[in-house]
C-alpha cells in the first residue's frame, strides 16, 4: 500500500543529482495522482477548512463506452486572442478507461492517436488546454499504465537517471482499485509556447477538501513532454478550487 504522508514533491523542472531522485519522482508520480481514493485506501494530505465540494467540481464517471478517440474537431482550439485562453476547458472532453485507468480525451485538444504498442498517447493542441491534457495523460500512464517504459523514452525529458529509476522501481499498481477516479478541475499555473505548468484538484472523498498536485510539459518534437517533478513544490491539500476550471 502507498502512503502519502506530508509533503509530496512535485514541480517544475528536472531532478537535480542525488539519492533523493527516486523517492521524488515516484511520490509525485504516483502518491499525488492516487491520494484521496476511498476505493484504494490511501492516506490523505489533511489541513483547512473543508466544505463540501460543489457538483460543478465532483468527478465525472469515465465513459467506458468511449472506445474510438474522439473525432477531431480543431475549429474549437482556442487561440490566444480568446478570453478564455487560460481558463477554458478542453472542447468536448470525455474520460475514457483504458487499461481501467480514467483519461481524458478531447475532439479538439489531443491526443489524437494512441500507439498501443508503445502506450504513448500523442499530438495534442499548443494550447494550455493541450498541456492540460497531456500532462495528465502522460504522467498517469507513467504512474499507473503497463507501457510505462516506453512512455517515459518517448514522452519525457526526464534525464537518464530519473528515467532509469523509474524504469527500475515504479513497481506495479493496480489502477483497477481506483475505479473511475480522476482530477475535477484544473488551473495553468504558467503558460508559454514552449512551456506550461498545470495544477489539477482530486476530490477527497473523506472531508471535503482537495488534494492539488502539479506537471509540467514542454513543447519539443512537435508535441508536449513530461518534466521530471522535484523537490521544489509539494502536493497541497485545498479548502476549495476558486479560480480553478471545472473539467
């Protein structure tokens, strides 16, 4: 069983050297996206007053049913001169199970194929709503999905030690316990056409309250890749998601 206790290290930039590397990068990709489960009976991040989450933020059921990726529609990619450039929500998005893992796949913001050799999911849109999508996508194939190697050769920029400790030591969880468990919301915490970096917010069935991690992507190769966390940002357990965007 996973516990996350504390401080769970997530950010912005690459591992630095050390024998903290291993530790780091699996709490941050596992500990912060499976935290707040009743299902897998996680330990939570406490702290805050906690009202009850509003149905516009409850998780949605990931949509089974979905099997095709949805038809791409790129009229409804936002560009910069929209209002909503930061804030709006990924056009059409749905969850769909895929190795009983929930992911989010959009008409208009990617990914637009799924290599089911490799496990990688790409193309998606150079907007913040393309690093909303991917970042999740790749980091919880990373955390949770049987490609997990090949998603970090092909869809990271991780340097050769973090990928080799992630390779060697993510273990194998099981992403059936987590049901149909995914993010409620989401902010760009920094947007760049080279770079972005999104907070998401996972309900935490128990109180109330949120437990809010974060990923960074870079753009490179003509798509987004996954930023290896570090010590510098941990997960935080949130009151509330004002100023979030529902997904």
């Amino acid at each position: 069983m996973l516990t996350a206790r504390g401080r769970s290290p997530l950010v912005t930039r690459e591992f630095g050297d050390g024998s903290k590397r291993r530790g780091l990068l699996l709490s941050a990709l596992l500990a912060a996206l499976i935290v707040g489960s009743a299902v897998a009976g996680f330990a939570i991040l406490g702290g805050g007053d906690q009202p009850a989450p509003s149905e516009s933020t409850s998780p949605a059921a990931a949509d089974s049913s979905n099997l095709a990726l949805p038809e791409q529609d790129l009229s409804k990619v936002r560009s910069p001169s929209d209002d909503d450039w930061m804030t709006g929500a990924p056009a059409d998005l749905v969850w769909r199970q895929e190795d009983s893992i929930a992911l989010p796949f959009t008409a208009a913001d990617g990914p637009r194929s799924v290599n089911e050799t490799s496990g990688a999911a790409t193309g998606y849109s150079r907007t913040p709503q393309g690093a909303v999508v991917a970042a999740y996508q790749i980091a919880t194939r990373i955390a949770l999905g049987p490609h997990y190697a090949e998603v970090v050769d092909a869809q990271t920029v991780f340097d050769a030690s973090a990928a080799a400790n992630v390779k060697q030591h993510r273990g194998s969880p099981d992403p059936s316990a987590l049901g149909d468990v995914h993010p409620s919301a989401f902010k760009v915490l920094a947007y760049l056409p080279s770079q972005a970096t999104v907070q998401y917010a996972l309900p935490n069935p128990f109180d109330g309250s949120y437990n809010s991690y974060q990923f960074t992507v870079v753009w490179t190769d003509d798509d987004w890749k996954l930023v290896a966390p570090s010590e510098t940002a941990a997960a935080q357990s949130l009151s509330r998601v004002d100023g979030f965007t529902p997904f």
